[in-house]
C-alpha cells in the first residue's frame, strides 16, 4: 500500500528551481483541500498553488517557519511512499 505524504515546497518564481521543502503533518485532507482551494472530491495528488493568505496557516503544520514570503512561490504536492 503507497503512503501519500503532503508536502509544502517553494520554488524561486525567476524558475523551477526547488529552494525548500517540509512535510505536513497533523492536517487532514478537508483541511488542505480548504486552504488550497480545492474542491472536496480532490484527493490532491496534483501540485497546487497556496494562496499567500493561507501560507502562514498551512506552514503551521510544519516544523518551518516561513521567511521571506515574498521571495518565492509556494505549493502542496504528494509524495507517496511504499
């Protein structure tokens, strides 16, 4: 059976370059699909945009904290593990 872990990333908005990521932790899937703005049939394997006013909720499921919120682009993406 695959796992599926969400994580948050953030790229450099100039290109696709990956500067960090964290995994999210102790949020359900509603939770996320409201934060993101996905409906509630989306099991959110796809790479969705965080609305800038939501990154400081959703960053709170991580062991980051977010700096320089202007400075890149962020996003919720599945990993899955086996």
């Amino acid at each position: 059976m695959v796992k599926v872990r969400r994580m948050l990333r953030w790229y450099d908005p100039a290109g696709d370059t990956l500067i960090g990521e964290a995994e999210l932790r102790g949020v359900g899937l509603t939770m996320l699909q409201r934060l993101v703005g996905a409906p509630s049939g989306d099991a959110l394997y796809d790479c969705w945009p965080v609305p800038t006013e939501r990154l400081d909720e959703l960053a709170a499921f991580t062991k980051i904290s977010v700096v320089g919120l202007e400075r890149f682009v962020y996003f919720v993406e599945a990993d899955g593990d086996e």
